[in-house]
DNA sequence: AAGAGTTTGTGAACGGGAGAACAAAATCGC
DNA sequence: GCGATTTTGTTCTCCCGTTCACAAACTCTT
C-alpha cells in the first residue's frame, strides 16, 4: 500500500488506497458478507472477528487480514460495525449496482439457475435465458422467455449483460462462449464440463460437479483403504 | 518419495509408493482424466505432456509434476500412453469403483442433480432422493422415487452410500448433514449457502453460485473502473 | 552403432497465502 | 484520570504450490 502512494507521490485520490486484494481474499468477502447479513437479520450491532470467523467458517487472524485489504473498518476493543463492515464489503465486491446475467443452456440445470433465488437478493438479474433447441424457444420460465442463439447479441446489448452463465452440454460450450464473447460479455460462469480458451481480458470461472464428487471419492478411497492397512498390520 | 522408501526400511510393498499426493492436483485429475477421454475417444494412442497440457488448460510442467506424483507412466522422448494414463489417473482417483450418492433436497437444483447424466457415467450411482417436503415424498425422478428424510438411514446403510448431496435450502442445511453423518456419510458435497460443521473425519466440499457470481462481479467492477481512470487520467 | 532430436522427471528458486504472536488503540471500572 | 482489559491491525515465519531449467532416457536416422 505504501508502494502505490509513494509511486504516485501523494495523488490526489490517494486516501482510497488503490490495492491489490488477493484472490484468497475475494474469494472469502462474499462468505463474509452472508455472514453480516444473517447476523444483521438478527439485530447484532457488533461483531468481534472471533464471532465473525466462527460465522464464517474460517481462522480470526485471516478474517482480520482480509478485512484490513478493504480498510480500517473496526474498532480496537470493540469489534466491528455489522451494518456498516457490511456495506463496505458489499462496495467492494460491486453488490451496490445490479448486474445482468444471460443464461444460456435452459436443460435441468439451466432451469434450476433461472429459478435460483441466490441470484436475484444479490443484485443480479436475469435479463435473457437462451436455448439452441427451437423446441424450447418460447417456453416460459418463471416470468422469462426462452430466446434462440441468434437473439444473444441483442439481449448483451439491451440489457448491459456483462456476465454469461453456461449451462450447455460440453459440445456447445466453445461455441457459446465465443458468441458470448462476441456479444461483448467480459465474464463468463462455465458448468459445462470444457476448457474454454477467451482474450485475455475476459474471466471465467467454472463449476463442474463431477469433479467436485471426484475429488471426495479419492479421499474416501483413501480413507478405506487407510482403514484396511489398518486392520491387515494388526492381524 | 525416497523418505518414505527410506523411512521403512525396503517394506514388501514400497514399490506402491506410499504418496501424499497434494490437494491441488487431485483436484486437477479428474480434468486430465476428462481431457485423456476425450483423447481415447479420437483413438489417439500417444500425447505429451504438451498436448495433455494444452487439452486440460493446464501449464506442460504442473501436468508432468503432477503426474509424476502417481508414478513414472510416461516414456521420454515419446510422451503417455493415452489408455494406460486413462487407467491409471482412474485408479488412483478411485473410479474403477462405484460410489453411491444420496440427494437430500430435490428442488430446481436437486432435480438437476438427480437427472445429470455425468454422474452415472463416471461410476457414480444415484442411490436415493430424499426431501423433507410430504407433497413431493412419493414422487417420481428419473427412475427413483422420492423419500422422507426418516428414510436417510436405511438408504445409505441398504447401498452403502458414503457420499452425500445437500441441496436443501441454507435453513436445513445443518440438520441434513448431521443426519447423514449419523447415518453413515463421511462425505458431502454442500451447495447450500451455509457453514457446515462436521466431525473430523468427514469430508465437505462447498459449490456456490453466487458466490462464483460475485467474485466475477468484483473483477467486472474493477475492469470498469480501470477504463474510467483511464479515460479520467487522458482527459 | 553412434549422433541428432524429443520429451520426461525433478531439483531448485520463487511467490503467495496461512497462522502465530504482538504492539497499538480503544473501552471500562474505579 | 489511570490502570486493566479487550480486540484490532500488522509483522514475521512457515508451508504449499507454481514455474523454470536441465540432465536423463528414449527413438529415429544414417
């Protein structure tokens, strides 16, 4: 932090200490968040970062460290203000504009994203759902209708969409996400079961729930077998 | 590798390495595993590291370190032996054996789970559907018929499940995991938005959207006020 | 059979994140 | 007002994972 204000030498902007927040960290601020939020729910004016990290499910030191990224939000002795430490992270984060999200691939899993009610508490709005299959173009999903491929620019662009939500089959994925791109969408959420390549400039995250059941089978094969070697040396 | 080798003393069975294998590349098995597929499947016999890499969205050196954790399956000067690597990624991951899963929860998202087609095909078996909801206990997905919770003991020690699915909403998050550890579950894939606290020796993973929405909002957000600086600061 | 060309496996350097520990800063009791 | 107490913010150390770079090992050609 001190890099950044001696480089510019004391710019004008500078008390909004232009940071680099790691990953790790970002990663954690929206598990913080709910955990303000509930507490807020429940009228707790203040939090300890104990509290807070047991809320959370994490280490209080790394809760303090992640917090002290974004600023001096607490008060030695005290704690910190939910509803205040909670909007801070909530700036942070970019949850006090809304955000458009395009879904496309309305299979089982797209239908269950469309009717997620996670999205729409947490500034993001669905502003298209989009299908390949002209079978399912026209089908009503909740208060959405299901759009065909060719209708992806116009929605990006009616709609501000900055984040595509891939739902496809692994064949279509590339394909989905070049047009995304294309379109102008610079962030793309990938549950199809495929490496995608993008510019640079664009991010993508993915979620595949196979690998996810893969990597719990290792550790229970592991387990199993930790269990067998046991019982073989003490007979 | 030759700690353990040399800390045992030559036992009978070190050829089998003893490993600890890190969490970061279990994690990226099962995506070698996938590319190493797909690879099979256009009757490649060979690839190096380089085309494995590229395959999988990986960098060629983290792939070789990686695999060389398993062992030594590779040839210098040639590359892997596509099906052999295939099996032995499978082995080691603990695909040559069927796991059953149980759903609890069978909402939007529990309906997509229980009909997702890459669970069976990676030796994955749907053992049960469970909901708390009577109006739905009874009812049909796929092929399997929707339970009572009370009915979590019997399906898993009847299939002998050791995974278990929690796609119940946040509120009953807790209650189902700890119903499951009781029946038996020491692992669970957990896409409600909540903590989960478990025994030691079970194992969690945590899936949630919003939060991968969120992070990419942080990013999105960010693009957009490096281009206002810019614009700012050439004005 | 020997040299040229590939490609693996791994040692070593590097960077980032986790956790322990403590000094600084605030409140509270008297 | 001052010492005791609480709790933050931060420094320091350690560990894990990534990447580089190269020697070892294999094939192919002549």
């Amino acid at each position: 932090m001190t890099s950044a204000a001696s480089r510019k030498g004391g710019r004008a902007r500078d008390e909004r200490l232009e940071r680099d927040i790691p990953e790790a960290t970002i990663a954690r601020l929206p598990v913080y968040l709910r955990a303000l939020t509930a507490l807020s729910e429940r009228d707790v004016v203040t939090a300890s970062s104990e509290e807070l990290a047991s809320a959370a499910g994490v280490n209080s030191a790394k809760l303090r460290k992640d917090l002290s990224y974004l600023g001096t939000y607490g008060t030695r002795g005290v704690g910190y203000d939910v509803n205040y430490l909670r909007y801070q992270i909530a700036r942070e984060i970019g949850l006090t504009q809304d955000w458009s999200v395009v879904i496309v691939g309305i299979g089982n899993l797209g239908h269950a994203l469309a009717n997620y009610a996670g999205f729409a508490s947490r500034g993001f709005q669905v502003a298209g759902l989009v299908d390949n299959d002209p079978a399912r173009v026209g089908e009503k999903v909740g208060d959405l209708t299901i759009s065909s491929f060719d209708d992806i620019d116009a929605i990006v662009s009616n709609a501000a969409v900055s984040i595509g939500v891939i739902a496809t089959p692994a064949s279509a994925a590339q394909d989905v996400c070049d047009r995304l791109v294309a379109a102008g969408v610079s962030s793309v959420l990938n549950f199809a079961p495929a490496v995608l390549t993008v510019p640079d400039y664009v991010d993508v995250r993915k979620v595949d729930l196979s690998i996810e059941l893969q990597i719990l089978a290792y550790h229970e094969q592991r387990k199993a077998n930790g269990a067998a070697e046991l019982r073989a040396s003490l007979a």
